[in-house]
C-alpha cells in the first residue's frame, strides 16, 4: 500500500477536474445542510488544518474547512481540498483527536481518493444531472472502502508525526469513532419525523463500514515504522503570522 501521497503525471489536470467536483459537490452540500459561523471553531480547524497540510505531499493546496450545524457527529473530505466536521463531532473531541481527524481526512484529499472514485463512476458513463449529489455520495461512499480508510489512516498518522503531534493519538481517534457510530444510529433511530429523502442524505452523512477494530489494529501495527521513519518537522516558525 502507498501510505505516500506522491503527485502523478497529470497532476495539472487532476487539479483542475478536483476542483470542478469540489464546487459541484459543495454546492449540493450548502443547498442541503446548514454551515455554522463558529469564528473560534472555524479558527480552530484552520489552525490545525495548517500544521498538517504544510507537511504533506500538497503543501499548496488550499485547504477549506467548514463546519456543518447538525447533531449528528462525523467529518468527511471532498476532492480539492473541502474538510467538512460537524459541530456536533467538534464539541464531542478533544484537539488531539480533532488533528488525528483532520490529518486522515486530508489524506484522503492528497491520495485523491475522491476523484479516484469518480473516475471509476465515470467509466459507467451515467453522468447526468444531480452531479453535486453524486460527488457528495462518493465522497462519504469512501468510507465503504477499507483499503482508502486504511490508507489514509497510516498516511494521517505519519502527518500527524511531521507536524508534531504523537501519532498515536489516532487511535484515540478511531476508539472514538466507535462511540459516536452508536450515538449516530440511535440518534437517527429517535429522530421519528425526518422525511425519506432526508433520512437517505443523513444516513450518507453518518455512515462507517470498515471495522473499526481492524484499523485500530492496522495502525497500531504501523506506529513503530512512523516513529522511526517519519521525522518531526513542525516549527512553531513557520506559524508566526
Ligand atoms: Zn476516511
């Protein structure tokens, strides 16, 4: 598995079509939640966004995070940069495991995994209308996918190493996760007037196939060769504005 995100041979051209689904599936995205105007969350995000994206393989992508107003707790990643965390999720985590969050959610975006996936609907030749709806399925359809989560879970860890935080802190992370799928289900499960087109668009949003046991397992297996081979370059220098 590469737990490297290097750039490819169309890397400009990948930019460019990144982008076009980050627009069209933010834009389904604004139609159908709510952003909240957290001034210190949305800081918060920023700050932390930062530390990690500087020291991974897309240093110059600009990076948007932004906070969905929803009692259901979860973050996903759309191509191009887009970070999306519930503000349920971001009074429910401390900021380590806010950063372990965010380091395996920018993996996703620097292995593209979401224009990766696209690319394979593509192939099925069924884009018509509904495209910004179809990016935002695919994007959180990821999580179906253990071999992306697993990548981006060791890729995340070793960012988390770089920017100097303890790498271990993502399994905190994931042993989280695992409380906040049951919270999720049965939240859902209470929320008795919500109609079905909603119910489908919610249940996309909370959904985590993989075990969760197998990648705390995976990534504990990792964390020896990320401290030996990942070296810490945060420098708080690098952070005075
Ligand atoms: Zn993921």
């Amino acid at each position: 598995m590469d737990i490297t995100a290097q750039p490819g041979r169309d890397e400009m051209k990948a930019n460019y079509t990144e982008q076009a689904l980050a627009e069209g599936g933010h834009y389904f995205i604004w139609l159908n939640f709510k952003f909240e105007d957290d001034f210190e969350g949305m800081n918060k995000l920023n700050r932390i966004g930062a530390r990690i994206t500087k020291y991974s393989e897309r240093p110059n992508l600009k990076f948007k995070y932004f906070i969905i107003d929803t009692k259901y707790k979860n973050a996903f990643a759309m191509p191009g940069g887009y970070v999306y965390v519930t503000n349920s999720l971001m009074s429910r985590v401390n900021d380590d495991q806010l950063a372990a969050i965010l380091a395996h959610e920018i993996a996703h975006i620097t292995h593209k995994h979401g224009l990766k996936k696209f690319e394979e609907f593509q192939k099925q030749a069924w884009l018509k209308s509904l495209l910004g709806q179809k990016i935002f399925f695919y994007s959180t359809d990821l999580r179906k996918e253990m071999d992306y989560e697993l990548q981006s879970d060791i890729t995340g860890a070793r960012y988390l190493k770089r920017a100097g935080y303890d790498p271990a802190i993502a399994l905190s992370a994931l042993n989280l996760l695992k409380d906040i799928d049951e919270e999720n289900r049965r939240e859902l499960e209470r929320d008795m007037e919500l109609e079905p087109e909603r119910r489908k668009l919610i249940k996309k949003l909370i959904e985590n196939h993989p075990p969760i046991d197998e990648r705390i397992q995976k990534v504990s297996g990792q964390l020896d060769t990320i401290n030996r081979e990942e070296k810490v370059l945060f420098d708080e220098k690098d952070f005075v504005f």
